[in-house]
C-alpha cells in the first residue's frame, strides 16, 4: 500500500501513529461527531468510534452498507460507551 508523503502517515511507531490519527480526526471531523469525538479519549476509543460509525451507516442504509466483518468481534455495547 502507498501512503501520503505526509507527517501523519510518517509516525515511526504504531502508538505514534495512532495518536496522530486521533488528532487529525479530532481536528477535521469533530463537527461530524458531536459529542462522540470525547470517546476518543478512552483507551479503546478509536475502535468504539468506528463500531458506532459503521452502525450509523448500516442503520441510514437501511441495512445496504454493511462494513462490520463477518469475523469481527461486534460485542461493544455502544449504549453503555454513550
């Protein structure tokens, strides 16, 4: 895969990598998120944001766009997140 020649996509370590990629969400699609964008402060807070992205989409689709794998552990209880 290439990747943009970009500080982001430059991070030497995946820790690195994903503090980067929260702040560049944070910066370009907190109008997007609302008051979720402060769930990417917990730990596991970029998995629990794509899962209620992912069901969103599912839910406006009317079940047509299904990105969830089949393989996935879908067990994150997003009412308790929220």
């Amino acid at each position: 895969m290439i990747l943009p020649n970009t500080p982001l996509f430059q991070a030497k370590t995946d820790a690195e990598f994903r503090i980067r990629m929260i702040q560049h969400i944070k910066e370009n699609y907190g109008d997007l998120l609302g008051k979720d964008i402060n769930l990417l402060d917990l730990p596991n807070g970029l998995e629990i944001v794509q899962a209620k992205i992912q069901q969103r989409l599912f839910d406006m689709s009317n079940g047509q766009i299904d990105l969830m794998s089949k393989s996935e552990d879908t067990t994150i209880n997003l009412q308790k997140v929220a």
